[in-house]
C-alpha cells in the first residue's frame, strides 16, 4: 500500500527531464531544485562482478535473481558520481535533489573572551 502511495505522490512531482543534459550538478530549469547526478553499479557480493540493474519501487536491484558468474544471490549496490565507458551498460542514472542542510545553528561558532589568566606552573620534583 505505501509503494503505491509513493508512486502517486512520484507523479505529481517534477521528473527534472530537462536538467543536468550535459552537467554532473545544477538546478533544473522546471522546478528550481538543486539536483546532482548519480550511477548506481550492482555488484556481486561473492566474486564482485557487475550485474545488470533495474530500478524496482525507487530502489536499485540486480535484474537477475543470481549472479551469472558464480551462482550467488547476495549483491551490493556501489554509489558512483562518475563513471567510465565500461560501466554504462551497467549504471542506473539518477538525479537526486540535494536540500540544504540547516547548518546556520550547527555550525555557529562563539568567541568569548576570557579573563586574563596567570600562567600556571606545575612543579616536578623528586622526593
């Protein structure tokens, strides 16, 4: 019931099918948003071979149940900003809104200015 609520509310929202056309970052030209461009590489979890992907209710997973190369199931999914020629045929593409994180409170510095202090002096001595 939830993913066919998120499917809906997908809909509704901007596709950005006209940004990042020949950038890796910037804002799309529909809706204003700022948006980075991500590949998503399946992998095998036991001999780490790149396997088809496929986009199943927004997340990425393998199209194949198990690995052609050595018969396992379990997999793991890399988070690329670029990648080469090779990986094409393999890469999910995603533009992902980045929202900014509401620093101003977190990273607030105060400087307080101290009273004048005497140096202190640690005495050693043997007994």
């Amino acid at each position: 019931m939830i993913n066919l609520i998120d499917l809906f509310l997908k809909k509704s929202s901007c596709n950005h099918t006209h940004a990042l056309i020949n950038t890796n970052e910037g804002y799309c030209p529909d809706c204003g948003a700022y948006l980075k461009k991500y590949f998503y590489i399946v992998r095998c979890a036991c001999c780490e071979v790149k396997r088809e992907a496929k986009m199943y209710f927004g997340e990425v997973m393998p199209k194949e149940k198990f690995c052609t190369n050595c018969g396992a199931k379990e997999f793991y999914v890399e988070k690329l900003e670029v990648i080469s020629f090779i990986d094409i045929p393999y890469a999910i593409h995603t533009k992902e809104q980045i929202t900014p994180v509401q620093d101003e409170l977190a990273s607030a510095q105060i400087w307080v200015e101290g009273e004048k202090t005497k140096p202190v002096k640690f005495l050693t001595g043997s007994a």
